[in-house]
C-alpha cells in the first residue's frame, strides 16, 4: 500500500522535530511525494534500490553545491563558510538515464521467475535536488524536501531489511546505477566494496565487502564468490551474455580500455553487510549501451534472471 505526504511543501508540514514520527509511518508503507516506496511479498529476501533514476526538479531552481574544502576535509553544510576549491568537494548532478525502469524490470523479472514480489524503493528526485547515494548532509545540504525524501528512502530500506532478517533470515539489496565516465569499458561493473585496487593485485578479502554475511556463511572462497563461473555473479552475467567486471574472464578492472570501476557507494557500505547483519548489497552499474531508449528492456530481463541463477545457489 501506499500513501502520499501531499505536497511539496513538506518541509513546512513535517520539520526535524517531526522526523522521527515521519519515518515510523514512512517505512515501509509510506511514499513520499518524491519516493517510491513498494512492498513486496512478505517472504522476499530482496530489495531492489533506485537512487539516480529520479526526472522530478523542483520549482525554485536550487541544486547541490559544491562543498567548502579544509585542512583536507569537505563539508557540504551550506551553513558553513569555507574555501570552494576546484577539484575538491565536488557534486554529481547528472541523472543515471533509465535506471529507475532497468530496477523496476529487474525487480518485474525476479518476481516471474519465482512467484516472489522483491521490496522496491526508488527516488523520483533529480540527482540536482538528491542524491541518495552519499551521507545525508552531501546528499541534500539542508533542503527541506530533500531531507525528507532521503529520509523515506532509507528508513524504507530500513525496514525492509529489517523485515527480511525476521522473515526470511539472509537476504540481499541490488542497488541499481548507471555511468558515463567509463563508457568505454561498456560492462557491467559490480560492487561488494572491494577497492579497485585490490581487485587489480588480485589480493583481497571479505573484511571490507558488502557481501561479509554470505562469504561467512558460504562454503566457498571470497574469491570463488566474486570471480568463478560456478559461484560468482559475474559468472552468471557472462552466462547471460552481460560482459561483467568482476568476473570470470574480466577478474581485474585494469583489464578494461579505461580500466573503470565503482566500488560501490554509501548505499552499498550502509545497508550491506559490512557493518554485520544478514543482508548483504551489490552495487549493479550499467553502462549507456545498457540504458538506451529499447536497450535496458532487454538487458534488464538479463541482469534479473542472472541474479535469480546465483540467488538459487546462495539464497535459498
């Protein structure tokens, strides 16, 4: 079910005193006017995240700044008056073009090939007003509907996880993204928080990863579960045709034309399985070959039967 704040000027409504109140309701029945929040059958063990998707820009004309840079640090406050140096402290704007439909068909194509809805929660925001992939002050710098909206966003994911380790037990979010920089690389790069660098030293463990709970209860190498074309996701992608980085034959990201890699973003370290817990995160990152007008309808039907491939070994 959902239910609607009503209006944009919600911040007048619901000030911070509210928030804690606001987010009891907001999670996980509650869309904000700028979120979409979708429960899904209550035995699912997968939440599908939309973060930079979102068209919706506000009347006013603000968007996210740039932060104040010092002594090495950022800080995205608007109420602090510091130095705004180039290169530092920057904000990215730019929308994920087609992320937020690639989610929903992915989310669509899980639930047919197991007859289980997943949880859904997507920002209809501007990545200009919201971004709810960074700390929440970097995020929405003090703009009342983007505060509220980030706050609905993650209360919902919240819940939901919280939902999946009462119901279910051991569970998973794919938040879905998309990127320009890299684009020639043009593979799906996926993220358990493992820093590029180790992945190109071929060195690395599950202490810093977003899929901590599955590596603890699996009874196969952290390197099996991001590399082997028997247990990796990437293993599954490359079976469906996706070419993935990291994966059986893309292992290093120094194997691409631009060598690109995202690691995964404070949704990933936030709501993973870092910091304990059953429910672990992956990072999905398409590029725009992926997200093109008749191009993520196919891929999106892929991406979601290579997930349920790998989720039928780990997750059931």
């Amino acid at each position: 079910s959902r239910l609607s704040l009503g209006s944009s000027g919600i911040n007048a409504e619901y000030g911070e005193t509210m928030l804690p109140f606001l987010l009891l309701l907001a999670a996980p029945t509650l869309a904000s006017p700028y979120v979409k929040v979708e429960r899904g059958d209550p035995l699912t063990n997968v939440i599908i995240s939309s973060p930079h998707g979102g068209e919706v820009r506000l009347p006013g004309g603000w968007i996210r700044q740039r932060g104040s840079y010092q002594n090495g640090t950022c800080d995205y406050d608007p109420l602090v008056t510091g130095p705004k140096v180039d290169g530092k402290c920057n904000v990215i704007t730019v929308s994920d073009t087609n992320t937020q439909q690639l989610a929903r068909l992915i989310r669509d194509t899980i639930q047919n090939r197991t007859g289980v809805e997943p949880h859904f929660v997507a920002s209809d925001l501007h990545r200009s007003h919201l971004d709810p992939n960074r700390p929440r002050m970097e995020a929405s710098q003090r703009y009342g509907p983007a505060e509220v909206a980030y706050d609905t966003f993650h209360g919902a994911i919240k819940a939901f996880r919280e939902d999946i380790e009462m119901n279910v037990g051991a569970g998973i979010v794919f938040d879905i993204h998309g990127y320009n920089k890299y684009a020639a690389d043009d593979w799906i790069m996926l993220g358990y928080n493992v820093r590029k660098s180790d992945l190109n030293s071929g060195v690395f463990d599950d202490s810093e990863s977003s899929i901590r709970a599955l590596s603890a209860r699996s009874n196969h190498s952290f390197t099996d579960l991001l590399l082997s074309s028997e247990y990796s996701l990437g293993g599954f992608m490359e079976g469906r045709g996706l070419r993935t980085c990291p994966s059986p034959s893309f292992p290093r990201p120094n194997m691409g034309v631009l060598g690109g890699y995202y690691r995964g973003g404070h949704i990933t370290r936030q709501w993973g399985s870092l910091y304990g817990g059953n429910v672990d995160c992956v990072q999905i990152e398409h590029p725009p070959t992926m997200r093109g007008d008749g191009d993520w309808q196919r891929y999106g039907v892929e991406v979601g039967n290579a997930i349920v491939d790998w989720m039928n070994i780990h997750y059931n």
